[in-house]
C-alpha cells in the first residue's frame, strides 16, 4: 500500500464493533465534501480481511473491541501493511493508551469527545501522512515521554498484560477475559500473577483500587458488548454519537 498524496477521494476503513458508532462515523465522513467512501469491519480480524482483500488510505480503528483489541490490530496491521496510515478513534483519554498506540504504530489519536470537524482534520492530516493528536494531549504525552524514570508502574505491562488489567479493573472474571480473548482460564491467571507482581499488588481488591487511582477505568471495556445509546446526532459532534 501507498500514501495518498491528497486527501480528496479517500477509501477509508472503520473498525469499530459497535454499529449505532459506525453509522453515525459514516455519515460525518461521507457528508465531508471530499468524495471520501467508507468501508466497515465490526472486530480486528474482519479489518484485517477487508485490508486484505481491497485497498485502503486509511484505516480509524477503536481500541476496545471484542477478541483482538486495537493495540493488537495496529501491530498486525504494520507487519503486514506498514505503509497503511492509521488514526486510533477511542473513549480513552489517558495518556497511558495514547502512548501505547503510538508505540504500537498509530499515526494519529482522537478521543470520541471530539468535534466532527476535528474528526475530518484528524483525517486529513493523517492520510496526507502525517501525525495527530489533539493539543492538550500531545503535551501531555510529551511530558510522560520526557520522564521516563517517572512513569507508574502499569507502563511496564506489555499490550496483552495491560488489555487483562483493564478487564479485570471492570469486575470482569477470569473465566469471562479467558472466552473474550480466546485464551485458557489457565493463561489469565497466570497474566494475572505477573500483573500483580509487577505492580506490587497482593490482592485482587487492590489491583481495582490501583485501576482507579490511576485513570485506567472505563465506562465500557472491550468486549463488553454494550451499545451507545440510539438518538445520536450529526450536527453537535463526535460527542452526540456515545
């Protein structure tokens, strides 16, 4: 694959398992006067057969999906398409998954708060080669990248250790991670002592209780299978849509 050098005419890719989040995305991206088409996958593995079977300049891709997680899909997607620009479209405000995702291979980040025109420039930017990130958190993440000898203990986890912390911070059972990550009971409890060991947890209440302390809760986690609410609308932006 090959970047564009215009951003007029895009064939973008949304990955996104949510459908009431895809269409509402859709209409702002198709509605922008730039001949743009979309196309969509519902879980990291259909994204990686669409890239498969057909060209994209762009792929925006949630971080909190079902079976393989966005940090895990950009990975995929740079050892197979490592030219494909990708923007990271998430509920996450925290530094801690801006930095993954750029360690990862992300070209540009966007929180779902976000205004549909910032949307539209995020995407105009990064398919035109470039590099997002909105400006309250592109100094933040400066700041955490500047301070490496202060970074909090969970920045040490790898991608699969810290999609399992996030889980289990949500109440989520092993049993329940084990089936949504496709992994044995076994496994997860074995991420699980390495997670607690890393963090100098004793307990599972304690581990929930370092969760919160630190930002990394969320109101819906990958695999949740929770729908935003219908009703959305276009005209306010990013915001209207969850």
């Amino acid at each position: 694959m090959t970047l564009v050098s215009t951003p007029q005419g895009l064939h973008l890719l949304l990955v996104d398992d949510h459908t009431t989040v895809r269409e509402g995305l859709k209409h702002i991206l198709t509605c922008s006067d730039a001949g743009w088409t979309v196309a969509e996958a519902s879980s990291g593995f259909g994204a990686l057969d669409a890239l498969r079977r057909a060209r994209f300049d762009l792929a925006i891709v949630d971080l909190s999906m079902p079976g393989m997680n966005g940090l895990d899909l950009i990975a995929r997607v740079r050892a197979e398409f490592a030219q494909l620009p990708l923007l990271v479209l998430t509920m996450h405000a925290e530094d801690a998954y801006a930095l993954r995702a750029f360690k990862a291979g992300a070209n540009g980040y966007l929180t779902k708060d976000s205004a549909a025109d910032e949307l539209i420039q995020a995407v105009h930017k990064v398919a035109s080669g470039g590099a997002y990130v909105s400006a309250a958190l592109a100094e933040r993440v400066v700041m955490q990248l500047n301070k490496p000898a202060d970074e909090p203990p969970h920045a040490r986890l790898t991608t699969r250790e810290f999609d399992i912390l996030q889980r289990l911070i949500a109440g989520q059972r092993a049993t329940d991670i084990a089936r949504a990550l496709h992994l044995s009971h076994k496994t997860i409890s074995t991420h699980k002592t390495r997670i607690m060991a890393k963090l100098s947890l004793d307990s599972t209440a304690a581990l929930i209780r370092y969760g919160l302390t630190h930002g990394l809760h969320a109101d819906a986690l990958p695999g949740d299978g929770a729908e935003r609410p219908a009703g959305w609308s276009t005209d306010s932006g990013l915001g209207e849509l969850f």
